[in-house]
C-alpha cells in the first residue's frame, strides 16, 4: 500500500494495490474501482501534494475569505474517489481553478457551499462543500448547467460571493436582492 501519513486511512480505503501502483477501493455500496497512478500523480501534481493523503486549502483572495467568514476550505482524498468513482478524472484541473477563483459562491438552502465557475458556454463547474462552523470541506465536484445555478438561487440560495470579472452566468436580478 502507498505511504501512509494518516493512521490506518489508506489501509482502511484501499483493498489492493498493483504492481504498477494503481489502487483498487470500494464505495459504498460495494462497487470495486481502480484509482490509477496516473490519476493519482495528476491529482498531487494539479494541487501541489506530496500524496493523495494530504489536503489540499487554497489560498484565497481577501474578499473571498469575507465572504466564507474566514473559513478555510478543504478538499481531501474522498474528492479524489468520488471523481473516479464518477469517472470524472478529466476534471480535476476544474476542480482547482473552481475552488481556487470561483466565479460565484452561494449557499444553498440546505447550508451546502457552492462553488461555481464558468468555463466557456458549455462548460460550468461546481464544487459542493459542507459548511462546518470551523470549515468548509468539499464533498461534490460536477459539470451543471446555467439553469440548475439560476435554480439553487432562486430557490433560497444567497450569492456571497460574485467575482468582478463574470459576465452573464446568471442574470443579475436573480441575486441582487439576496446580497
């Protein structure tokens, strides 16, 4: 098994691990997958790691650190295995710029944390966190579309966050009055 800085986590996580370094683990209901060392050296490189073990905080612009109250945000390995897990590897460097400079961050109904960042007009990306008094960690990284974004703010979502440089994500009167 790989190095193991945390206790018995990757002994825990991993089931087998192959002569080419790739790792097989199991989700919750049981379903075998293969994290390849590929994905793995993609994921240290993208974020600066020493192992898929560390987590990773990004450094944040001072009104970003407003608007989340002073809360660090982090995203651990359990990102890392949900991505596989959804064959979603091809993302990761989304992941980075979505939490690193988001384009919008809003609250959900339900006190998750939305990362939001446009990409191009086809692409928009966001990183779920769970908002702990203390933190945020991220729990979901996906594509969506415009319209499930316009969705969560008008269903009691709160814009806390709109970087100056977005253009056309959302139409301003969906979140004007939530600021």
């Amino acid at each position: 098994m790989p190095k193991n800085t945390q206790g018995n986590a990757m002994r825990d996580i991993f089931i087998k691990e192959f002569e080419n370094g790739d790792l097989e683990f199991l989700d919750k209901k049981g379903k075998p997958h293969i994290l390849t060392k590929q994905t793995q050296n993609d994921w240290i490189n993208t974020f600066g790691l020493d192992n898929i073990e560390q987590n990773y905080i990004p450094a944040h612009t001072q009104e970003i650190k407003q608007a989340l109250k002073g809360r660090e945000v982090h995203l651990s390995m359990g990102s890392l295995l949900k991505i596989v897990e959804r064959q979603r590897e091809a993302y990761i460097p989304n992941v980075k710029q979505t939490i690193d400079n988001p384009d919008l961050i809003i609250q959900d109904a339900r006190d998750g944390i939305l990362f939001v960042k446009k990409f191009n007009d086809n692409l928009i990306f966001t990183s779920v966190g769970a908002d702990f008094e203390t933190h945020i960690t991220i729990i979901s990284n996906a594509p969506k579309n415009q319209r499930s974004i316009k969705s969560k703010i008008a269903n009691s979502g709160k814009v806390l966050y709109q970087s100056p440089n977005l253009q056309s994500l959302v139409n301003p009167s969906f979140y004007r009055h939530t600021n």
